[in-house]
C-alpha cells in the first residue's frame, strides 16, 4: 500500500514543511503506520500567519451574506462525505465509528449553524442625547490562531473555524501530530468549496515546534487552544508576550451525583455512557460518580454487571470502546489504576487488556470502575483520560456539593434525581460551565454555550456566546451638527 503523505496548507496550497521532514501518524488499533503528516516548523508558521493576515481585509469586508452561504456549502460537504470523514477520524484516533459518524454530523452541524448567524451580528445604539448618534459595531478579531487536540479532531478544528470564518476572521490551525487526517480531509472540503486563498492555512507538526511557533507569534490577533492544562499554561505565557487574547478550553474531571431518589436501574447504563465517550478521552467525560450512600451499592452493581457487557476493539468494529490514542497514552492510564490500588481504591474489572493477544498491538484498556474511592486521593482528583469511572459515596447534599467541587477543575456536571428543588440546588452550587440535569450531553450541541470554570478554562465557544469570544466591539460616536 502506497503511504500517503500529507504538506501543510498555506495560501491555498498544499506543500511540504519547509524543512521537508515528515511525522508518522500510527494507527493505534494495530500499531502500523497509515500516513504521514509534515513537520512544520517556525518558517512555515511565518508563512501561514503571513498568508492569514494578507487575505483579512477582503475577508473581513466581504458580504456577510456571502460567507453564509460559503458555510452552507461546506456543511453539505461535510454531510456529502460524512462516511468517509468518519472512517478517516475512527482509524485516526481510534475511536469507535459509531462515535466518529457523530462527530462527523456534529462538524456540519457548527458550519450550519454559524452560517445561519454570519449575517445576523448586529451591534446597538446607545441614547446619548439628541446631540450625538452612537453605535456599536462588532467586528472580527483578526488573525486567529487555533491550536486543536488529538481527541476530536474534527470536532474541535468546526468548532472553532466555523464561527471565526462567519464573522470575518482568518484562521491558522495547528492540529494534533497524534491524530489530525480529518483536519486535513476538512481543509480539502473549504479549498474545493471556493474558500479563498489565505483565509484558513494548516501547519501540521510537533506541539513544541509548530504549536509553540504559533503560540508567540506576534502577528496573531487571537489565540484559541483547547488541550491540557500544562500546555495552555505555556501557550498563555507566551500570548502574553504579545498581548495577544486567549481562549483556553482545558481539562476536566466531571462529577454526575446521584441523589437518594434517582432511579439507579435507569441511569447506570447512561452514566457508563457519559464516562466512557471515546475510551474516556473526552474532556468532558462524567468520570466521577458521587452516589448517595443509601444507593451506593445497588449502584455499583449495576455499574459492574454493565461493565463486563461493553466491548472492547478496533474503532472500525464499532466497540463500544476503541483504542487509547497511543501507547503511551495506555501506559498513562494503566499507571493511573495502579495508583489507585496503592491508594487503597476498590479496582473492579482494571485496566489491563485482557482480550485476544493479537490485538495486544493496539493501545486498549479494559473499562474500569474504581469503587471506595475518597476525595483526596490523586484519581480522584486528576484527569486520567481513560475509560476509568470513579465512585465515592456521600451523606448529604452539602458533602455532595463538597466533593463535586473538589478537584482544579470545572467543565461539566450532571444531576440525577426526581426532587427538582434538590436537583436545582445543586446545579446553582457546582462549580462548572454546564449542568445536566437527569441528562448528560458531555459539551451538549453546538447551539449550547461550552467553556470551564477554574482550570478548564476561559472564555466560552459554540452557541450565539462563542460570537463574544471571536468580534470585538467598536463603539462609533458621532456628534450631530445642529
Ligand atoms: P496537549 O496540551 O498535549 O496538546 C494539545 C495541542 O497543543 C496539540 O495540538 C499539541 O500539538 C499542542 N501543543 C503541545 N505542546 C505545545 C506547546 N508547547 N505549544 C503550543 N502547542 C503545543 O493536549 P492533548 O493531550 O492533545 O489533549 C488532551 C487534553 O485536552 C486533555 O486535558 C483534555 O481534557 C483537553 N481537552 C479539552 C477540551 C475542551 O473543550 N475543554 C476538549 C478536548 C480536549
């Protein structure tokens, strides 16, 4: 099989790295080689940055109107090749196909959707008296920088582009070297549908050389990052060298609490969904269970019997759960649910892959449930990012509301029960950017504003809020003869 080798795409032409070297793109199922992607570096960086700016006047100024209708184009794009795009993302990533073919319709649900508002960002009018006609405008922030992880690709790269695109921002993209083939069958969809040159460029690469050129460039105008905390640290630190804005959309460590009257038969299976979402590398994965002590443990045994039903394999399969992304990635989480053994956590079903040995090539982890666990321990408090789901009981609402908010982080929380007083309580309580309430929508649509408390970051994406986080207002103030 001929391997196929991917350049980056600056100015509205695909072209290898500047330095010519290449990165290998593995399939974590198996472990084998499918593709290699170019190793950008800083020059190519320049040019990408240099091609954005260069196409941002026509950009910016032409016709809201047009840009909807371009987004339109390639959201039916999207949906025209939605299999294709799937197949490339689950192979890529290893997730199940199943999950990528959600991914894949979500994509075109972000151009869609951001279609639909290009031509509707208005600004106000402001009453300053008869003597003066004052108004804002929104406009776009300029030359936007988009550093994208490994976990959705495809996703994260919509996410982000579509709604930069509809209001008249360019965009430079520097997607994950561990998976980003959907990115650039994506990039091939806007070039084919009459993008103009310029206006959306992709250096692939290392994130220490392509992400951090990116990063502390100073002809970037916004800077949007989602990946871990560690890495948005080093990306803010060096956007603040420019006074460039951040967006940062970090980790998380998700609680869904289950109160004394919340029917356990029915949510066991959905609370195993909203933790095991892609192998459980979902920042927003409900990956931790706080239960009422007098449900505990029905719970887990319910939690237990459905482990042992999910399947396990190669994305393609479509398992109900697929590889860890890479290697190192399964010796992370294995190393997690040792630790919790050390730390005196109940391990139930662990880690281990335990199937066939001719998939012991591919990078996966048995779903797992650690049980007893307490809110100091470091499972409890860190995101693992594997399918491990952690249990730990509570007596009342106020420990429940303790433990909810006891780790950095605050993307998502879920809450299950039937008293809607108790429930509402608690979501006013938990520190997070998004409560479900006998529901669980890890992100929810692209119409639901997404964004974290605390280290999960700032700012907000998706819905009509994403539009505050890529325009800027300009008030005009005009003074009127009389
Ligand atoms: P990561 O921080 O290692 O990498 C993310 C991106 O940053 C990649 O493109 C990488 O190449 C790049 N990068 C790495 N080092 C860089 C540097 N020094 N300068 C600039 N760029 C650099 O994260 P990851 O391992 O790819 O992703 C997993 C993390 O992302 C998890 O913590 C997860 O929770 C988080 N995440 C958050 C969201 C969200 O919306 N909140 C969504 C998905 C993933």
């Amino acid at each position: 099989m001929q391997l196929t080798q991917y350049g980056c795409f600056i100015d509205g032409v695909w072209a290898p790295a500047s330095s010519g070297g290449y990165v290998e793109v593995l399939d974590p199922a198996t472990g084998s080689l499918i593709a290699e992607i170019a190793r950008g570096r800083e020059a190519d960086v320049d040019a990408a940055v240099a091609s954005a700016r260069q196409a941002l006047p026509a950009w910016a100024d032409s016709l809201p109107a047009q840009r909807a209708r371009l987004l339109a184009a390639i959201a039916r794009r999207i949906l025209n090749e939605q299999e294709e795009l799937a197949r490339l993302e689950s192979l890529d990533t290893g997730k199940p196909l199943q999950q990528a073919q959600a991914d894949a319709v979500a994509a075109a649900r972000f151009f869609e959707y951001y279609a639909g508002i290009a031509d509707k960002v208005q600004g106000a009018s402001i009453p300053i008296g008869t003597e003066f006609f004052d108004f804002t405008v929104r406009e776009p922030m300029g030359v936007t920088a988009q550093i994208v992880p490994w976990n959705y690709p495809l996703q994260i790269a919509c996410r982000g582009i579509a709604p930069a695109l509809a209001t008249g921002n360019t965009v430079v993209v520097k997607p994950a070297e561990l998976a980003c083939l959907s990115v650039l069958a994506l990039t091939r969809i806007c070039h084919e549908e009459g993008l103009p040159a310029g206006v959306l460029n992709v250096v692939t690469g290392l994130g220490h050389e392509a992400g951090a050129a990116l990063a502390a460039h100073s002809d970037i105008n916004l800077l949007v990052f989602t990946g871990s905390v560690q890495t948005g640290r080093n990306v803010m630190r060096a956007a603040a060298e420019n006074i460039v804005p951040v967006l940062l959309e970090l980790g998380g460590k998700s609680p869904n609490i289950v109160l004394p009257d919340a029917d356990v038969d029915a949510i066991a299976p959905l609370l195993l969904k909203a933790a095991f979402p892609h192998a459980g590398q979902t920042c927003s994965a409900g990956t931790r269970v706080l239960v009422h002590r007098s449900q505990h443990k029905k719970l887990v045994e319910r939690l237990s019997a459905l482990l042992k039903t999910l399947k396990v394999g190669p994305g393609l399969q479509k398992p109900d759960i697929g590889a860890l992304v890479s290697r190192a990635q399964q010796q992370k989480v294995e190393g997690y649910i040792d630790l919790a053994r050390q730390e005196g956590a109940t391990v139930i079903q662990g880690g281990v892959w335990q199937g066939d040995t001719d998939m012991a090539a591919g990078s996966f982890v048995m779903p797992t449930i650690l049980d007893d666990v307490g809110a100091g321990m470091r499972v409890h408090q860190e995101e693992i990012f594997g399918p491990v789901l952690s249990i730990v009981a509570f007596d009342d609402e106020d420990e429940a509301v303790r433990i909810a908010n006891a780790t950095e982080y605050g993307l998502v929380a879920g809450v299950w029960g039937k008293d809607v007083g108790a429930t509402h309580r608690i979501a006013r309580r938990v520190q997070a950017g998004q409560v479900f309430i006998n529901c669980y929508g890890a992100g929810g649509g692209v119409e639901l504003p997404f964004g974290g408390y605390r280290k999960s970051g700032f700012g907000r994406e998706k819905g009509l809020d994403a539009l505050l986080s890529y325009t800027q207002v300009k008030n005009i103030c005009i003074r009127i003869e009389s």
